[in-house]
C-alpha cells in the first residue's frame, strides 16, 4: 500500500544529491556500519502526515549510548517530523527504529516512554493550569514509586524549579517553561531524550542556559537527539551533528567538523557560521 507513496530514483519527486556533499548511497553505507550497537536507530525512515505526502524521505539516523546528537536544517525540513516519528506521533510508511536493537516502529509513545524515551515538543510542551510541581509529577504518573528520587535529579539540573513548585507553569517565562518541559521529562528517567528546538524563543543569555543544561543532562548519562534552529551553538556542544534537508540526511560528521566544512557552511548555516 505505502509503495505507491514513495517516489522512486527516477521520480521527479526523489531528492536529488546535494552538489559538494558525499552520494546519498555512500551515506546509508556508512550509517549502516555506523549505526551498529546504537541505542536508538532509524534506518531509511518514509514517513508523513497525508496519504501520498511524505514528509521524511529515507531518512536515517543513529544515537549511541552516552552521545549527544544534534540535528540542523532550514524551516520545512522535517526535523520536527523526524523526532515525531521516533516517538510514534508520525506514521511510519516503511523503515524502521529500533530501541537497543528492540523494533518499536510505530509504537505508541506512552509505551516508548516506559522502555525509556523521553520526548519535549517544540511547543505547547507544559500544562499551564498546573503548578511546576505538578507538572514534574504527570511526567512520572506511570511510575509513581520514582517520584521523590526523581524530584531529586531534576532538582540538580534546574534547582529553581524546586524553588518555585508552586508556581503555575502558565505564569512562567519562556526560559522558565523549557526547564519545566524538559524537567517532566527527565522524571521517567529516559535513557534516550528527544529535544525539539529547546532554545526556540529564548534570549540569548537563556538560550546558552539551556545548552549549558543540555549537556548537564547529558553528562549524567542520557542520550540526546537534539534539533536545533541555533546551528552553531549546536554543532558546538553536540558530539555529532546531522543535517536534514528535504526529509532526507545531507551530511553527518562531529558537530565540530560540520561547523567548519566550507560546504556545510555555504549550504546550510551561511553567515550564522560566522558570527
Ligand atoms: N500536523 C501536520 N500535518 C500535515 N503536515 C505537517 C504537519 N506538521 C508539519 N507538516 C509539514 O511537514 C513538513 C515538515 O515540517 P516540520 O515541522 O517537520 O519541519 P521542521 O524542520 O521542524 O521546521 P521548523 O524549523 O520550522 O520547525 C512541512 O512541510 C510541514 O508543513
Ligand atoms: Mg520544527
């Protein structure tokens, strides 16, 4: 039924190579030789909203345990579709993605929450009506056992949640309600995290906050996806960066190295790269 719905190499529709970048087939070579032993893949991702759209178009991608990586793109690119379909908020067509070598295409994201995904959407990603508190505690409603030690960890990243539990999450800033979203959740102890846009709308003082936490969260021990409109700051602290263009990978390389590389830059982060 889904095969109607991707278009093949001679489509009109196909993405074509990216002039300056390695081939498309050299790409999923290395992924796949690369991805071995992750703890999250997602090999040759199709995958959209509409019947006959597709939004991802063979997407892959891979995190292993302990890293932090980072995805960049232009506005339309399907990176916010990418961590919806990890997180089985985006129907799967074909492809796959496997949690420690567990199939869970397509599962539901409550299920993926208990084997350890934790996903923070790019918007409405707290409960207004509700205090900091209580926002921290529907993150771990299906383990209530976890919550004190839980409440703990969270107060060492963001201990001014903590501070301010009985705050309503509505009458927080923008900066305070990233720290709440990702606060929730961190409360069922993830092992892989899905970040999108976590520095979106924020000042610039409160944007390096946020990359500063992410990479605390990190160096406790959680994996991290992290899409980010902040290309630089991202290929900065990430340990791995991919570029996502058109619903498909151009690029993968040390976030560092994708920084530097004068196609990338020309490409995708034009003057931001040198700012
Ligand atoms: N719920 C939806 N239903 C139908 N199409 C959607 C939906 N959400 C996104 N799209 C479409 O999917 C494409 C990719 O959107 P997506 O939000 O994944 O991009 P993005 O790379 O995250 O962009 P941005 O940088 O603006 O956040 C866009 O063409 C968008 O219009
Ligand atoms: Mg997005």
């Amino acid at each position: 039924m889904t095969s109607e719905l991707v278009p093949g190499p001679d489509s009109p529709d196909a993405v074509s190579e990216i002039p300056g970048l390695p081939p498309e087939d050299a790409g999923r070579d290395e992924h796949l030789r690369r991805a071995e032993g992750a703890i999250l893949r997602a090999d040759d991702l199709i995958a959209g909203y509409l019947p006959g759209v597709n939004i991802l178009n063979g997407t892959d991608l891979y995190c292993h345990e302990g890293e932090l990586v980072g995805i960049i793109g232009p506005n339309g690119a399907g990176k916010s579709t990418l961590l919806k379909a990890l997180f089985g908020l985006v129907n799967i067509h074909t492809g796959s993605v496997k949690l420690r070598g567990e199939e869970i295409t397509n599962d539901r994201a409550d299920s993926l929450v208990t084997k350890g995904i934790g996903f923070v959407p790019q918007t409405n990603n707290v409960f207004p009506s509700l205090t900091i508190f209580e926002n921290l505690q529907m993150g771990c409603y299906q383990a209530p056992k976890k919550l004190d030690e839980r409440i703990d960890f969270v107060g060492s990243i963001f201990p001014a949640l903590i501070e301010r539990q009985t705050q309503r999450a509505g009458q927080l800033s923008g900066g305070e309600r990233q720290m709440v979203a990702m606060g929730r959740a961190l409360m069922m102890e993830p092992s892989v995290l899905l970040l999108d846009e976590p520095s979106a709308g924020l000042s610039p003082a409160l944007q390096d906050e946020v990359f500063v936490q992410t990479r605390a969260i990190n160096r406790a021990g959680v994996s991290i996806i992290m899409v980010e409109q902040n290309a630089r700051r991202c290929l900065q602290i990430c340990d791995r960066g991919y570029v996502l263009d058109q619903g498909r990978n151009a690029y993968t390389a040390p976030g560092r190295e994708l920084m530097n590389d004068p196609k990338v830059i020309e490409l995708y982060l034009g003057t931001l790269a040198k700012a």
